[in-house]
C-alpha cells in the first residue's frame, strides 16, 4: 500500500513535464520574439498555453505563458487580443501573478487610449477645498 504522503508527491510532479514543456516552448519564443519574428513567437506562445491547458494543469500557474504571449500581442500592436487575453486569465490567479496580468492589462488599456480620452461629463474639475 502506497503511503498518502507519496500520493500527495506525485500530485505536485504530475505537471512537472508539462511545465518542462511549455517552459522550453517559451524559451523558444523569447529567441524569436529577440530575432523580431513575432508571428512564429505568438504561434509558440499560443501552443505552449494550449498544451498547459489542454494536459488539465492548473490554470493559476499559466501567468508566464499569458504573459509571453500578450508581450507578442503587444509588440505587433494588438492591444485589444492582448486585453482579452489579460482579462480572461485574472480569475483564475491570485497573489503577484495577478497583480503583473493586472498591471499588464491597465498598460494595454492605456496604450489603447481608454485613460488618455477627454471626460464625456462636463464638469468643473474636482477641488478638494468645496469652491473656497
């Protein structure tokens, strides 16, 4: 009879090849995105998060390959793939991979003008003295 504490082992190595994997897929993908072949690094980033997703590893540790592959989007200035892509991850992230998907996706937002635009409102601006 197997121990639970071997069980509990092979539970944290069960992804251990899949992340070898998609680790070495991305490596790929920075020496592309170097040689500005950005077209081929965006299509290993989309396989390296394919395998990850499609081999049922857990979507909280994906933060590295969404951010290789919105970094693509970004390059090719495809901001609103980029966004997409930030936005859907979130949920299912917690801690500093949150926070750099999240402040990613507020450079993206930025980048596509939605801060830079003119208030629609037309309102004095705010005077944090009431008018005095």
């Amino acid at each position: 009879m197997q121990s639970p504490y071997n069980k509990r082992m092979q539970g944290r190595d069960r992804h251990s090849s899949i992340r070898r994997s998609t680790s070495d897929m991305l490596a790929q993908a920075q020496t592309l995105m170097q040689r500005g072949d950005l077209p081929k690094a965006e299509l290993m980033c989309k396989n390296a998060l394919n395998t990850w997703r499609n081999s049922g590893a857990p979507r909280s540790e994906e933060a590295h390959i969404i951010s290789f592959l919105g970094k693509c989007y970004e390059a090719q200035r495809q901001f609103q793939k980029a966004y997409d892509l930030y936005f859907e991850a979130l949920p299912h992230l917690t801690g500093s991979n949150y926070d750099d998907i999240y402040s990613a996706m507020l450079y993206v937002t930025e980048r596509m003008g939605d801060f830079s635009q003119p208030s629609v409102i037309d309102e004095p601006p705010y005077d944090p003295y009431g008018g005095r």
